[in-house]
C-alpha cells in the first residue's frame, strides 16, 4: 500500500495542546528532525533508531504517537518475512505554533515544556558541532580575504523598539521564515542548516501593573 509521498504540506500550524504535547518529549522530538532531514523519504523504524542510537523497541510507541498528532504518516507498507512493515514520512516541512494556542493562559505549562525540549535539543547539537569543530567558518588559505558566506552567525538582541519598528520588523522575519521553508530543488539541497529564530515582545499579564 503506498499513500501520496509527495502530499507534504509547507508549514503546518500547530493549534492544539495534544500535538503540542507529542512535539515535548526530547524522543519525538529527535525522531522528527531525523526524519525531516528528507522529508520526501519514507523511513523505517529501524533506521531511524540506528541513526539515533537507540533500540527499535523503544521508538515504535513514539512513533505512534508522533502518527496519531499528524505529524508523520504513513508512506508505504510492505511484507517482509511475513510481517507488515510501516514506513513513514514527515507530513509538513516546518511547524508554527498558532496565536490562539499562544495566546491561551491555560496553556503556558505546555507551552514551557515544549520550548524547553526544543530549546535542549538546539543547544545540545550547537555544543556538539563547537566541540567536534563543525562551527567554524571557511578555513581555507584562499578564502582568508574573503568572508565565508556559510559561515556561522550568531545574534542575541534585547533592546526597546517603536511598536512600528517592532511590528515591521517581526513581518520582515515572518517573511524570511516564508522563504527558508519554501522547498529546495532536491538535487541542490546539500548544504545543510541549523537554525533557531525567536521573536517575542513581553506583556504584563492581565491585571498586573506594567
């Protein structure tokens, strides 16, 4: 049985608390971004769990649980040695959290417990590419008048803007976010790229003095 591979939708909008939770757990999570490393292949568990280091037994119920959020799907199934085998696909190419989900004070433990997974993971592959001499700029002698156009940028802001500015600029980054998830021409899509954006504007909560 085969499902459209192809049908993989651009970003998908996360607006419910049960995907928010299947998105916090460091597991599901890892199982994610493995597979979104190509997100028009179909993955077999086994694989994934070779990649990852980990028994297959321990990933078949987050795997599950990643497939009832929507999140990953079924791609084909085959027979082998008279067991069905499910391989699977990543069902969008990025994720974004909705305003309402945002905005829902209920919501705010979920919320942290998900930022924090995401936030763990970015750090732990950033302190494993520094440490193995991957986040270095291009070394070579001939590039050493030039900057390396690949090489690694990092920004931390915390300052007071205009609300226009502000608001301008968060559109300019929504755009940008746009076009970083437009899908690549597959056979040029070699270089690959870790990227963490985060923009938010602290507000007092409601009742409470400015």
């Amino acid at each position: 049985m085969a499902d459209d591979a192809d049908a993989v939708t651009v970003v998908r909008e996360v607006d419910d608390v049960e995907t928010l939770k299947a998105l916090s757990d460091p597991l599901r999570l890892a199982i994610l971004r493995t597979m979104m490393s190509d997100v028009r292949a179909p993955h077999r568990v086994k694989d994934i769990a070779r990649l990852l280091d980990q028994p297959p037994t321990r990933l078949y119920r987050h795997i599950k649980v990643l497939e009832a959020a929507g999140l990953i799907k079924v791609a084909q199934t085959r027979m082998v040695s008279g067991i069905q085998e499910s391989q699977y696909q990543v069902a969008q190419f990025a994720l974004r959290l909705s305003r309402d989900l945002l905005a829902a004070p209920g919501n705010a433990g979920d919320l942290a417990d998900a930022f924090a997974v995401t936030l763990n993971d970015f750090r732990d592959r950033l302190v494993r590419d520094i440490i193995s001499g991957r986040f270095q700029p291009e070394s070579e002698p001939e590039a050493a008048e030039k900057p390396d156009p690949l090489g690694p940028m990092v920004v931390a802001l915390d300052r007071r803007l205009s609300p226009e500015r502000a608001s301008e600029f968060r559109s300019r980054l929504s755009a940008l976010m746009e076009e970083f998830n437009r899908p690549d021409d597959e056979e040029n899509a070699v270089v690959p790229v870790e990227f963490l954006l985060m923009f938010w504007a602290p507000k007092e909560p409601p009742g409470e003095p400015a």
